[in-house]
C-alpha cells in the first residue's frame, strides 16, 4: 500500500478516525487501534508476514526481559544480547541473504572444478525487513546499556509494527517513541499544519518529480546503458540522485505528517544531503536515523575513534561497508559502501596530515566534488548488476552524440529536483506555523485543492518507493 494512493487515503482515514474517537476512552484502545491498523497494512502484502512482525517484537521483548532481570541482579547482560542480536540477524539474513550465499559458494565451487547442487529454496523478501530487524537490535541493545527501559509487550509490538515508519523508516528508537505512548497525545493546530505541509510537500516530491524520473528516464538508462547517447546516461545519472533524494526524503516526509496526524513525533530524517562539503557531513544529512544506527551502535562498538588513525579507518570501511550490505545482497551495494567508507577515510586522513598552511577548497567547490562522488556511488547502488554499472561507466566515458531520452522536461525536472532539494530548511517550518493560523475550514479547503493539483500534475502511475525493497 502506497501512501499517495486513493487506497492508502480508504485506509487511513477511518483509522484517523478511530484513534481520535474510540481511542480517547483508553490509551491501550488507542494503541490496540493503531497495531490492528498496523498489521493491516502490512499484510496487504502478505498476511504471512504479519505473524514474523509478531514473532520478532516477541523475541525481543522476551529477550530484553531477559536482560533488564540480570542487569538488576548486577549481572552480565552480554550473553542474552548476543542471543537477541543473534536471533534479528539470523532472520534478517535468512530472507535476505540466503539466496546470495548459496549462488556465490554455488559459483566458489564451480570454479575450483567442485560443481555440486546446493540446495536453492526461493525465499520472499518481506517488505521493510531491515527496517524493524534494526529497531528491534537497537532496543535490546538500549535495555543492555541502560539508554531505555524495558517496554511493555503492547508498546514494543506497536513501535515495530507502526505503520507510518514500518516500511522505509525513519528508524525510531524505542526512547524516542515508547514514551510518547505512556499517554494519551494532544493534536495540536500546529501539528495539523506542519503534517499537511509535510504530507503535500511529500506528494509533490514522490508524484510528479521521483516517479516521472524514475520511469521515463532512469529506468530505461540504467536498464541497458549500451543502447543511450552520453548525454542521456549524464541526464541518468543526475537524475537518478534528484530521483532517489526526492523518492525517499517524500516517504519520510510524509511518515512524519502521518505520525503527527496521530498525535506522535519522528524525528527529521534528510537536511538537505547535497549540500554537504565533506562525506561526513553528507553522512549527517542523509537518511540521518539510519547513520546514527550505524554511528551509535556499530561504529562505536567496533571502537570507534579510539586509537590509532589506522584503526579509526578500519572501523569506517568496515561500518560503510556493512551498512552497504544492509540494502541487499548484491556486489553493487558492497562497492558503493566501499567507495563510502575509503572517502571518509581519506577524509580523516586528510584532516590529520594536511600540511600547515595549505588552503582548504573553497566550499562551493568542496560541495560540488562530495555531490559528484554521490553521484558515483549513486550508480553502483542502481544498477542491477555489476557487470552492468561498469558498462555504465563505459558508455558514460565513450559518450556517444545524440539524445533520446533527455528531453526538456525530463531535464526541467532534475532542475526542479533540486531546487526542492536547495530550498531554505526553514520553509516549510515558517509555511506551517503561517498556515497554523488559518481557520479550519480554509486549511481542510486548501489542503484538498492542493493534494487535486498535485494529482492533476502528475503523470501515469506512482512507482513504488526505493527503499521498499530494504
């Protein structure tokens, strides 16, 4: 179910309903409300996997149990939560990693002369999978360092199955959410307004910029980069960065006005990406609950900036390079976290070796050099295959005369892209407390005028959003 779809406004709309009329009897109706809602929308894709969002919200409140009973008998609390990080692992990797195990060992094999027929089970990737096996591993991970109390069966079953961040995230943290459901919430006239700001900015950007790129241009370049001029692979690999920041920063823009709809808080989760002039700096902009995951308890775990400058970069290639596995099982996700992770590292290199006096690049230029090594990494992680970004890079470099694909609008809407993407990080706050102000019936007006013009801007179809497949 997508969220700029007539299907996903049936549903939410009687569960808006719901929530701010049955739900004001009790908090745990409320919350009970919200959970069946949940795993309704979850299970329009497969009601099977309902029961995995139960079974791993069960495993890990039991195992957090666990740990919160031996840490107040002044125990050692790491064996249970190696057996939690363990059991969200072993889940993630069964259904995400199997099939490439088993053909990379199956091609290890075949070239040793060792041919043998490994058995091959074909297993559903369910939707969001990386999504709420990450949460689940950073709230066990919170009771053992004492960062967050254990949650109640209720409330740890909702904060993993919400349906808002399920999917695509932002990855809330058991601190940041739990909380908010010891109590009934309080919609506020300025929630309303920076939710519907939120939700139509988030239409606009998904609608009529991410799917129009993705389907009349990136889609057919990176589909067979031989066949397209060199100005239409430029245009592909430009536009693929407009479509993938404006694609995923709409989802989570549009998580955060349906949270707040409900009466709930998630935190930001781009500030505007492109901007930084440095990969670190991209790092905090970027799909910011993700890196903080990585940061708070992968990073710092290994050791983080503790010791020598050469351990330091150990730790970022090693992060970079499993945060590139966290997207998928392909070699193109491994090289785009390892071009990641030997940036920052020349990065912190630079910055410890630099000879005194030497001038450092002046910050447009700075800014322009991080967007374009984006923009490199940005095509190992689309392309397909390998075999196929390479031949990208090919074609890229041979660039053939002509044009196809690029036409004036699809090139306009890169333009639009990222003027959307440089607009002032105050904008939207300063339009929603402007539109805060204005009578009910007049902001319900707006807001459904609105949401028709964007329908009618749109083109054919809405495609499904990229980080769905994580």
């Amino acid at each position: 179910m997508l969220f700029p779809t007539l299907d996903f406004a049936i549903f939410f709309l009687p569960v808006l309903i719901l929530v701010w009329t049955a739900g004001q009897a009790s908090n745990e109706w409320r919350k009970i409300i919200l959970l069946l809602a949940s795993w309704v929308f979850y299970g329009v894709w497969d009601w099977r996997f309902v029961a995995l969002l139960i079974a791993s919200a069960a495993i890990n409140w039991s195992i957090a149990a666990r740990i919160d009973a031996r840490l107040a008998r002044d125990q050692a609390a790491q064996p249970w939560l190696a057996i939690g990080v363990a059991a969200n692992l072993a889940i993630l990797g069964w259904f995400k990693y199997y099939g490439f195990f088993v053909t990379e060992v199956a091609g290890v094999l075949a070239g040793l002369g060792w041919s043998r027929d490994l058995p091959v089970i074909e297993v559903i990737l369910p939707v969001g999978i990386s999504f709420f096996t990450f949460q689940g591993m950073s709230y066990l991970i919170d009771v053992a360092r004492r960062d967050t109390r254990p949650a109640t069966f209720l409330d740890l079953t909702l904060l993993m199955s919400f349906f808002p961040h399920l999917v695509a995230g932002p990855i809330v943290r058991a601190s940041h959410l739990v909380p908010q459901f010891a109590s009934k919430p309080r919609l506020t006239r300025g929630m309303v307004a920076s939710a519907i700001i939120l939700i139509i900015w988030g239409l606009f950007k998904k609608t009529v910029v991410a799917s129009e790129l993705s389907v009349a241009l990136v889609d057919k370049v990176f589909f067979d980069p031989s066949a397209q001029t060199g100005l239409d692979l430029l245009a592909g690999a430009y536009g693929y960065a407009v479509q993938i920041y404006c694609d995923f920063s709409a989802y989570s823009d549009m998580a955060v006005g349906l949270a707040a709809l409900l009466g709930y808080r998630f935190p930001r989760n781009f500030l505007s990406p492109y901007r930084a002039a440095s990969l670190q700096d991209f790092w905090r902009r970027w799909h910011i609950s993700l890196s903080n995951w990585l940061r708070d308890y992968l990073y710092i775990s290994l050791g983080g900036s503790r010791g020598s400058i050469w351990f330091l970069c150990r730790n970022l290639m090693i992060t970079m390079l499993l945060g590139g596995l966290w997207h998928g099982a392909k070699w193109t996700f491994l090289i785009w976290g390892a071009l990641h992770g030997g940036v920052l590292a020349m990065e912190r290199l630079w910055r410890q070796w630099r000879p005194a006096g030497w001038p450092t690049l002046p910050a447009p230029l700075a800014v322009l050099m991080i967007f374009h090594i984006v923009v490199v990494g940005w095509i190992f992680f689309r392309a397909d295959t390998l075999a196929g970004a390479l031949d990208y890079f090919v074609q890229l470099w041979a660039f053939r005369p002509g044009v196809a694909l690029a036409s004036p609008l699809l090139v306009g809407l890169i333009g639009v892209g990222m003027a959307i993407h440089f607009t002032p990080p105050n904008l939207l706050p300063a339009m929603a407390r402007r539109v805060a102000t204005w009578p009910a019936p007049v902001l319900g007006l707006a807001a459904a005028g609105a949401v028709l013009l964007i329908d009618a801007m749109r083109f054919e179809g809405v495609a499904a959003f990229i980080y769905y497949q994580f």
